[in-house]
C-alpha cells in the first residue's frame, strides 16, 4: 500500500476512528444473527456498538491501519480497501455491508462496490454515508469566496477524492448494481427548521451528510 496514503489518515485525531456510527446503527435491521462487514472500520468502535446491542453475531472490520481491531471483533484485515476482491469469505456471506463516510476517499469507487457485491447475500443490505458538496457553505466558499481549501475533516477533508451531490449518491448505487431503499439525513434543529419551513425544498443545500440504505436484488448468486 502507498505509504503517503496511509500517513495521511495516521495524522488524523484519534477521534476520527473511535466514534460509535449511530446514526448508521439506526438503519440497521434488528436480527442477533446479522452477519457484518465494515469497510473502514476504525477501532471498530460501531461494530462493537452492534453486537451489545444484539445487531448481530459475526463482525468483521477493514482498515487500511492495523490498530489493534482485532482484539475487539470476530476478525480484522488490515489491506488496501480499493481491492477488496480477494477477501477470505465466500460469496453471499454478509447480511449487511457497511460504508460509513469512505466511498469518496477512494479513486473508484464504483468498481469497489461492485467487487463488495458478491460477499453481500441475496437480499442484504450496503449502508451508506456520503457527504453532500452542495450543502450551502461548502457552495458559498467555493463559488463566493473562490476558495476549494481543503480542511482536517468535514466536506473537504484532504483526504476526500470524490465528491457527490444528492443525485450522483443515488446513481453510484444504481449503476452498481443495488437499488436504493432510503435516502435519509440527520439535521441539527436549526437546519431541521429551516428544511421543514421551505418544505425541504432546500434540502440539499442544508444537509451535510446523506445515508443511504440499497440492497442487493439479484436472485442469483453472485459470482
């Protein structure tokens, strides 16, 4: 693996990796059997949330930094999350795939979730966060101020190599090959307001972040 990749999410704060995905573990369907995979895992912070909670029985995490995970999941692998093609588990494995703000940190990542496909089962589920690039002060910056600076974390995280738009979120999915459940959001009260006041027709310029529920539909098994 490139080893300035690499340092580049090393110098991140410890918080980045320890935060408990809530707001994702809402989404997740209440089963004590799940089977789940997280790609960019972290410590494993969520995976562990998941399992107290009775969300599932078997997880396993993917980081490009080994920090210790596996000592808290049922197992850890630390590799290159573009190329996850080659991972030790059968097709049609997973209940559930989860993706919580890494689709724009990688150069494709359409083909990586086609190659996510095939571990996921008939039926299961991708669960998704992405940023929004059109939320309002990501767009006052860029175009009033002419100022695309990349930042720590946030939208333009100097990590971040893709970004999306409500509408692109949605095709990513289809094009991959899922079909999108629910595109949802969190908003703070301020913006909630806002949105419910102008019937969230300024939805996409006050949501920061959008979660995506898509399941894999193919009645035949993946291959």
């Amino acid at each position: 693996m490139d080893r300035k990749k690499i340092n580049l999410y090393t110098e991140k704060q410890k918080d980045y990796y320890t935060n408990i995905r809530y707001d994702i573990i809402e989404l997740i369907p209440r089963n004590p059997n799940n089977k789940i995979l997280e790609i960019g895992c972290g410590y494993g912070a969520t995976l562990v949330e998941l399992k107290k909670l009775k969300k599932a029985d078997y997880v396993v995490g993917i980081d490009i930094v080994d920090m210790g995970q596996k000592q808290n999941l049922d197992d850890f692998i630390c590799c290159d999350i573009e190329e996850p093609e080659n991972l030790p588990f059968p097709t049609n494995f997973f209940d559930i795939i989860i993706c919580a703000d890494v689709l724009e940190h990688l150069i494709d990542p359409w083909s990586t979730l086609k190659k996510l496909k095939k571990y996921l089962k008939s039926g299961g589920y991708i669960i998704s966060s992405i940023p929004n690039i059109r939320e309002i002060r990501t767009m006052f910056t860029i175009f009033l101020k002419g100022d695309f600076r990349y930042v720590e974390r946030g939208i333009l995280d100097k990590t971040h190599l893709r970004f999306f738009c409500k509408k692109n979120i949605i095709n990513l999915f289809n094009e991959t090959g899922f079909k999108i459940e629910r595109v949802t959001y969190k908003l703070p009260l301020k913006r909630n307001l806002v949105n419910k006041v102008f019937m969230g027709l300024l939805e996409e310029f006050v949501v920061v972040q959008y979660l995506i529920v898509a399941i894999n539909e193919n009645t035949e098994k993946n291959s």
